[in-house]
C-alpha cells in the first residue's frame, strides 16, 4: 500500500502518464473522492487514477486547468484560459465526468 503522497499520476487512456500536486488534482470531486482512503479505491492506495475515456491531449489540458484553477482560486478579474478549439467538445465531456 502505498503511503498518502504530495503527488498523483493520471494516465489517459493512450496512455500518458502525468504526474500532478495531489492537491490540484483534488480540484476536481470525483479525483477527490477517488484518491480518499476512506472510500476505498485502488486509486487510494496506488496515487495513480486511470481515465479509459480521456486521452492525452485533453488531459494534458486538464490538468494545466488543475493548475490555473488553484492558482488564481482567490483571484480576480483573472484572463480566461485558452483552449484549442478542435478539443472543446472532449474538455466539455472529461469537465462532466471530472464535475468540473
């Protein structure tokens, strides 16, 4: 079992790993309530969640979003996020499935 870390991985499902702060990953619910030991998820116990439904491209954005989002969490008047077009339509789906 591994010990509670300051980082987790997230793989796409092509395969992609990418290592982030636990605590920008936890922005997310869902990643939050995976990586609880309380509930019980592997991902607990491993620190690595695997997304069989978002690839590397648009989880790469998601987790820049990850970053940009506890960055500016107290912020105003802060610029938007640029993201390519041709990948909105996944980030608005991973964005569901992550409560984003």
């Amino acid at each position: 079992m591994a010990a509670t870390s300051d980082y987790v991985t997230l793989v796409s499902s092509d395969d992609y790993h990418f290592v982030v702060q636990r605590s920008s990953a936890c922005i997310s619910p869902a990643v939050k309530r995976m990586l609880d030991p309380m509930n019980g998820f592997l991902e607990a116990k491993t620190n690595t969640v695997r997304f069989d439904t978002i690839n590397a491209m648009v989880l790469e954005k998601v987790c820049e979003y990850f970053y940009y989002s506890e960055k500016n969490e107290s912020a105003r008047d802060v610029a938007d996020l640029d993201f390519p077009t041709e990948l909105c339509l996944e980030l608005l789906m991973a964005a569901d499935y992550l409560d984003i």
